[in-house]
C-alpha cells in the first residue's frame, strides 16, 4: 500500500512539473508569436508605403511627360 502511495504522489509530482514547464512555455512562445506578427505588421506597413510613393512617382513622371509632350505640338 505504502509503495502504491509513493508511486502516486510521485505520478502526481510529475504531472504537476510538467503541466508548469508547458504551460510557461506555451506563454512565453505566446509573447514570440505577437512579436512576430508586429514585425510582419510593420513590414507590410512599409511596403504599402513603399508601394504608394512608388505610384506617385509615377504618376508624377507621367503627368511631367503628358505636361511636356502638350508643349512640344
């Protein structure tokens, strides 16, 4: 009975440390994954912004071609 009640508490032991080693790590790789979603967040911003100057531009350079092709007739 004694080696029943050993085998128990030390199942239950086990248990225990494992479901806290889990559990911190499923936290902290939590914490991992919004970091990485804000950087992905920020390097979309990026590119939209990138990307809309990149249009400027060249509607910039378009108008600058229509605005001098209109002087040279």
């Amino acid at each position: 009975m004694l080696n029943f009640l050993i085998l128990l508490f030390a199942m239950t032991a086990s248990g225990a440390i494992g479901y806290f080693l889990a559990r911190d790590r499923y936290l902290g790789q939590s914490d991992k994954q919004l970091r990485v979603l804000g950087s992905e967040v920020l390097r979309m911003r990026r590119r939209t912004r990138d990307a809309e100057a990149q249009s400027a531009r060249s509607k910039f350079e378009r108008d600058k071609m229509k605005r001098t092709a209109g002087k040279r007739r």
